[in-house]
C-alpha cells in the first residue's frame, strides 16, 4: 500500500509543476473516466503523471486518468484516503472538459474527492461515531432486570440500628468462638432488633407472610441448641438465613423466593457504607457534653461490676462456679479469632438492617412463558408418560398385595430387600425429573381460554396423582431395605427428602384447583417445617433408636457405624447390655473426651444429655472387647 500511495504524491506534484492549478482543479472536481476503485494506486499515479507532461488549456478536457490521479493526490494530503478518492475520481469526464482559468480556480480550493457525494463526509464519519458511542453506552449500561430491582433509596441509619448491629458483633465475638450452641441464638438477637429499627425507620409494616418467615426463622435457630449433630444444625442454619431473607425482602414470585437470599451480598456491602455515613453525621454534632456523661456511667458499671462480683465470688464457691460458667473465656490467642467474629456478626447485623430499610425488589423481575403450543403437540408426550407411570403402578400393586415370590423367582433376587435396594434411588430421580417435567410444561401449556385451562389441569394433575403412588412405592421399598440392612443417615435423609417431595406434589394438585399464587410461599413454608422437624426428631438418635430395635429383636448390630454419630444418639444406645453398650458409645466418649470442658453457650442439649450419661454410667468394656466385636472394623455400606 506504501508503494501505491508513494505513486500518487509522485503523479501529483509532476502535474502541479507542469500543468499548474487547473489540473488540481479538475481532478479535485473527479475529472476522470468512471472506472473501479479496485484498478489501484499505481494506474492512477500514472494519470497524474500523464496530465503533467500535457498541461491543461482553457476549454480543454484533461485526460480521464490525469482526473483520478491528481484527485488521489489532493495536494499532498490524499494518502490518508486513497480509496476514497479512487472510488470518487473519474465520476464524470465531461465535468473538467469545461473548465478554464476560472474553472481551475474553483477546482483547487474544493474539498479533497469532491464533497460528500464523492469523498471524505465529515458529517457521516461523525454519525458513525456517535452510533460507536451509543452501542459501547448500551453495552456498559446494566441489564433491564437489574435496573428494575434496584432498592429505594435508605434512609438516613438510626442510632438505635448502630448500637444493635455493635451488640451482634460483641455477642459473636463473645459467644461464637467455642462453637455452635445457644449461645447463636442469642447472638442473632441484636441482629433481629437492627432490622426491626430500620424497618420502623422506613415505615415498613409487617405482612402475615413476614411474621410467618421471621418465627419459621428463629425457630430453625433452636435445633443447633438442641441437637449436637452437625449435619441436621448446618442445614436448619441455612434454611433460617433463606427464611430471613424472605422476611426482609417481602417477596412473594418465584424469582423472588430463589434470588433473595443473594441480596444479603448487596446489603452487606452497601451496609458498610451506610453505617458509615451515618457514623460521619453524627461525628460533627456529638460533642463532649453528650458522649462524655455515657462514658463516665459505663466506666463506673463496669467497675462496679468487677468489684462486687470479685467479692462475691471470693466469697461463695457456688456463686463463683455460676458465674464462672455464665462469663466468657476469652484468652490473648483467640484474639484474631474473636475480632473476626465481631467484625462478621456486626456485618450480617447491618446487613439485615439495610435488607429492611432498602431491600431489592426480585419481584420485579418477570419470566415471560414460553410459546404456546397446541394441545395435540402438548399433551401427546404427557399423555404418553402417563400411560408409562400407569403401567409400573400397576406392577407395584400387584407385587404389594403379594406377588413377592413371583418377582423374587423371576428377577433372581434372594430377597425383597435387595429387590428393593436397586429400585428406590431410580424412584427418587423419577419423582425429581417428574417435577422439572411439569415446570417446563406449564411454560409451553396452551392458553387459548378456559377449555385449554381445563385440559392442562386434568393431564398434569393425572400426572401428579400417579407420582405420588411412585413416592408411596419408593417409600414401601425403603421400609423393607431398612428392615434388613438396619437405618443409617443416608437412608433417613433420602427418605425424608421422598416424603417433602410427595408434600410438592400434594402443593401443586391443590395450586391446580385454587390458583398458583400462594404456590412459591407455600413451596419455601413447607420446606422450612421439614428442616425444622427433620432437625426436631433428631437423626442420628432416630439411627441409634431403630438399630438398637432392632438389635433387641434379632440381635444384629452394627457397633462400627456407631462410632460416627454424634452425642445425640446417647441416650437409645445407653439401652444396649454390656459390653455393647460401651462399644457402642466409646466413639461419642472420645470425642467429648477430647473437647474437653464446653461453656453453656456453645452445648448443646444433645451433648449436655450425653455428658450426663457418661458421667453416670462410665464405660466398661475394654478395648481388646469391643475389637473383638468388631467395633473398629471398616464398614462398607449395603
């Protein structure tokens, strides 16, 4: 390209020596033969080149490639746009033809390839630019959703929301670092009054729904005071911050019930911010007359307190013990541990404070339905899988009322419980696959009027009605699987997990019939009260129950599987004889053995109960006993 634009400026200063500025003048005109951009640079240097040795006469044409050549070249400047000037040169011949002195005179002070209509647009290369401009704004610019749940703005924090979000990071830090216990409900307490006192501040009121999630929440805090089990404690600790952010967000759709939970993220960033504003605000009219009298007072308490208390403990061992284990062990070395858990419990404290007081509108968000189909188009596949769901009911009632040897002798199988141990997990994805079947239906069901309403009731209610037997069937298979293999946490939870999703099931006819609403909440509502029973009834002492049941009834037991649950199952396996009894709770023994002495706050009524029972009743058996039973073999799973 170098080559090519050296031609023209070459062509172009020839023409201007010889021919003057009646040949510029022409060529700035696009005095030339009409011919394709694409003939090149060199084709057009050599006009140029041409024009200069045959100057231009007054009434004279110049030649067609003298015209392209020299409007190229635009005195010097036209290498910046070679292609334009080509593809602008030679327009029309005959316009340069005429030309004399005065012609030439125009030519030369016209603009580089002739104007708009055939060279450089200075207004469209600006359009172009402002159209640049507005697509890199749009692509920067937020997504429509995200603009639509955008919070009002807060109003200014409260004192009242400052002072409650110090005391959540205080009773973390306090009542946190020895682990979980009650000591996390009293710690979520301060927490719970921040966002009371910011939502008073934004006038916001409580909903039926609201007060239903915010007992739903606290009560799911109590199963880590009451279980010592760390699996049914973690979830009921989730579930709860799901319920909360229902509570504060006020949702009611969908998206609402599975996006809230993230807007904690947004709160507790902004929460930050917001503390400290409000924090700025007051810094300049809190002077010393206002917070001067607050510290002398809590000065003189505390010293009052540390006084009298120190009396009062030298002087009676029972008062010393009470308060002893009513205080906080805090030591130097747990120091970056406790200011970690401050800074944490007065985050999640401000961050609820600010969910009430601005909280993300996910209600606004909208998921169009799918288009909608015909109903032959539609209900074909349903009524297909109905059909298939039909015909393997039918085979489960017919083994249920006593085709078991049948199946038995057709299907190879020793027992019914193994016959049933490779068919309940396939029966639990069933009934999941079932539900996503139903969600995508209802996106592509047909709309047409109330007759369609009626006819995507009826085939997914059909098919809602034959799933639950699936469930029932899946549950029957279960029973007889624990029956023979004995119960463990797997096996409850899957069977827990069955049942909720038969209570979906149930929740879906009904939406079915009343309208669907109220189906999100109610989804989210059932699935709290099975957290918090799940959590109430106490897994792994419902493990521990039914083995030693079991054991009772055919002495078979497994004392391996024992050593993994937690010091809630304490109490069923203080029921087994010696030497299985101490077997049976030597895993639970070790491991309260090794945590040592636990304040109040962090036990909880599970380990309390099994410290008791170990205290009482110590162990017996020897090591070498409860090997010889089989109390430390590895346990493989049926």
């Amino acid at each position: 390209m170098s080559e090519n634009a050296d031609e023209v400026d070459s062509g172009a200063a020839e023409g201007a020596v010889a021919g003057g500025a009646a040949v510029q003048g022409s060529a700035a005109r696009g005095a030339g033969a009409q011919g394709p951009a694409a003939q090149g640079f060199a084709a057009q240097g050599s006009g140029a080149q041409g024009a200069a040795a045959e100057p231009a006469k007054p009434g004279s044409a110049a030649p067609a490639g003298s015209g392209a050549g020299v409007a190229a070249a635009g005195g010097g400047g036209a290498t910046a746009l070679p292609v334009t000037a080509a593809a602008a040169g030679g327009a029309h011949a005959g316009a340069a033809a005429s030309a004399g002195p005065a012609g030439a005179g125009a030519g030369a002070g016209a603009p580089v390839g002739g104007g708009p209509a055939g060279g450089f647009d200075a207004s469209a290369w600006q359009a172009r630019q402002a159209l640049i401009q507005q697509q890199r704004a749009r692509a920067a610019a937020p997504a429509a959703w995200a603009v639509r749940i955008r919070p009002v703005e807060a109003a200014p924090i409260r004192t009242a929301t400052l002072i409650a979000a110090v005391l959540a990071g205080l009773a973390a830090a306090l009542l946190l670092g020895d682990g979980m216990g009650p000591g996390l409900l009293v710690a979520v307490l301060p927490a719970i009054a921040a966002a009371y006192f910011a939502a008073r501040a934004a006038g916001r009121k409580a909903r039926p729904w609201t007060v239903v999630w915010a007992v739903g929440c606290v009560a799911l805090l109590v199963v880590p005071a009451l279980r010592d089990s760390a699996w049914p404690a973690t979830l009921a600790i989730l579930s709860s911050v799901s319920l909360a952010s229902l509570a504060l967000h006020g949702v009611r759709t969908w998206p609402g019930v599975l996006f809230s939970p993230f807007g904690f993220v947004d709160s507790a960033v902004n929460g930050v911010g917001w503390a400290w504003t409000g924090l700025r605000s007051r810094s300049g009219g809190l002077g010393r007359d206002r917070w001067l009298p607050v510290a002398k007072a809590a000065a003189v308490a505390l010293g009052l307190l540390v006084v009298f208390g120190t009396l009062f403990a030298s002087a009676d061992a029972a008062f010393a013990d009470l308060l002893g284990d009513l205080t906080p062990e805090v030591s130097v070395g747990d120091g970056p541990v406790r200011i970690l858990l401050f800074v944490l419990g007065a985050v999640l404290a401000l961050a609820a404070a600010r969910t009430t007081a601005a909280p993300l509108r996910w209600d606004r968000i909208r998921i169009a339905p799918g288009r909608a189909r015909s109903r032959l188009e539609w209900a074909l596949p349903l009524v297909v899988l109905n059909l298939l769901f039909a015909g393997f009911n039918a085979v489960q009632l017919a083994v249920l009322f006593g085709g078991y040897d049948k199946v038995l002798k057709s299907t190879g199988h020793r027992s019914y419980a193994e016959y049933a141990q490779q068919g309940f997990w396939q029966l639990l994805w069933a009934t999941l696959l079932t539900l996503v079947v139903i969600a995508l239906a209802l996106r592509w069901a047909p709309r047409g009027g109330a007759g369609d309403r009626r006819f995507v009731r009826a085939v997914l209610g059909t098919l809602c009605a034959l799933t639950l037997v699936v469930v029932a069937s899946a549950l029957r298979r279960m029973d007889f699987y624990v029956d023979a293999y004995g119960l463990t946490r797997l096996r409850v939870s899957v069977a827990a997990m069955e049942l909720w999703l038969g209570l979906v099931l149930v929740l879906i006819m009904a939406a079915g019939v009343f309208g669907a609403r109220w189906l999100p909440r109610a989804v989210a509502g059932s699935a709290t009260a099975a957290v918090l029973a799940f959590g109430l009834l106490s897994p792994d002492g419902m493990v521990a129950e039914r083995n030693v049941t079991r054991f009772q009834q055919d002495a078979k037991i497994d004392l391996a599987y024992f050593q993994s649950l937690s010091a809630d199952a304490a109490p069923a396996l203080d029921r087994l004889p010696e030497p299985q009894r101490s077997c049976a709770l030597r895993g639970i023994n070790d491991e309260l053995a090794e945590a040592g002495d636990v304040p109040w706050y962090a036990m909880s009524l599970g380990e309390y109960r099994a410290r008791k029972i170990l205290r009482e009743r110590p162990l017996k058996a020897s090591y070498e006993d409860c090997s010889r039973l089989g109390t430390f073999g590895s346990r493989v799973e049926p």
